[in-house]
C-alpha cells in the first residue's frame, strides 16, 4: 500500500492536494465566533488564524496582469475543485478564500487587540489579492487567471462562487465593493 495517497480522497496530488483547506477551516472557526461572539473562542482560534495568514503571506506570488503593468497578489500552484490544471496559479476559489482569512484575521486583531501591526501588513496584502472577474469570453466569472475556462465544461462550475458563499465579497443585491468581479483592481 502507497501510505502517501492515506489523507487523500483520490490517489492523485500528493501532500499538496488542498493548500486552501486551511484559509477554509480558520473562515469557519472565525464563522463560529461571528454567530456566539465569545471572546474565549476568538482568543483560542487566534492562534490558528494568524498562523494560516503567516503560511499564505509565504505562499503569495507576484503576478502582472497580461496587458498592464499592476501587479497582483496570486496563490502559489493549487488546483480547483472544477477539474482544471493540478497545478494553476491564482485560482479563484483560493484567492476567495485568503481573501476572506485576511479580513477575519484583521478583525480578530482588532477585537483582541492583538498583533496590530501584522494585522496591518495582512491587510496591505488583502488589498493587493487578486480578485475574479468576469471572463470577456465566456460571460462567467472567472475561476482561472484566465478568461478561458481550462476546466471540464460539461458540468456546472461552482467553486468560483465561493467568494458569494460561504464567503460574502460578492452581493446579490448589487452592493459588491468596487473591487469587484466585474471591475480590475485599482492602479
């Protein structure tokens, strides 16, 4: 038996099959505190929060956007849920998910008054994040850094959504911030 594929749900990736899975954790265990507002879960869920910002401070790379000259924050080889390329830069559902971690550690930060001044850098960082847009050729948003969908096309692509839930940037009711799906980040 190849003890390698035991943590995974398929016998494909390796180790590093869902480096997101922990921005996914922290923004449910800050969800729980959100919903109770015990100060004693914050303080006890801090420690886990600020250490995945630290992993994802270290995991970010510098991407120029084609075309232009603003660089951009992008998440480090991943894969979407959607059946894309194992080994993607800047997907999505990833970015969605630090970009929410980051904002659920500044928060934490201030509520503790804690680690002001890394809650700080982390909130530098969330502003330099990439964010998804519409793709000009398919009309959906985009789930690569591409306006091309380099998934399976044959089933419906949801991961991207995850900025609409359990995440909340995107808005149905049309109150998205301006650095939105639909608009590039701000030169």
């Amino acid at each position: 038996m190849d003890r390698r594929h035991l943590h995974q749900p398929v016998r494909r990736g390796g180790w590093w099959w869902h480096p997101a899975g922990n921005a996914w954790l922290c923004n449910s265990l800050y969800e729980h505190y959100e919903y109770t507002q015990s100060r004693t879960h914050l303080a006890k869920i801090y420690p886990l929060l600020k250490g995945a910002c630290e992993f994802w401070q270290a995991r970010l790379l510098t991407h120029t956007l084609p075309g232009t000259t603003q660089e951009v924050l992008i998440a480090d080889s991943d894969w979407s849920p959607e059946h894309g390329p194992l080994d993607a830069k800047g997907i999505t559902y990833a970015q969605e998910l630090v970009w929410a971690l980051f904002g659920n550690f500044a928060a934490a930060s201030a509520v503790l008054k804690r680690d002001t001044a890394y809650a700080g850098t982390i909130t530098g960082l969330r502003e330099r994040l990439h964010l998804p847009r519409v793709s000009p050729k398919t009309g959906w948003l985009e789930e690569w850094l591409s306006p091309d969908n380099l998934g399976e096309t044959t089933h419906r692509h949801l991961s991207g959504l995850v900025g609409l839930f359990p995440g909340d940037r995107i808005r149905p009711d049309g109150s998205t911030p301006r650095r939105s799906s639909t608009q590039p980040p701000p030169s």
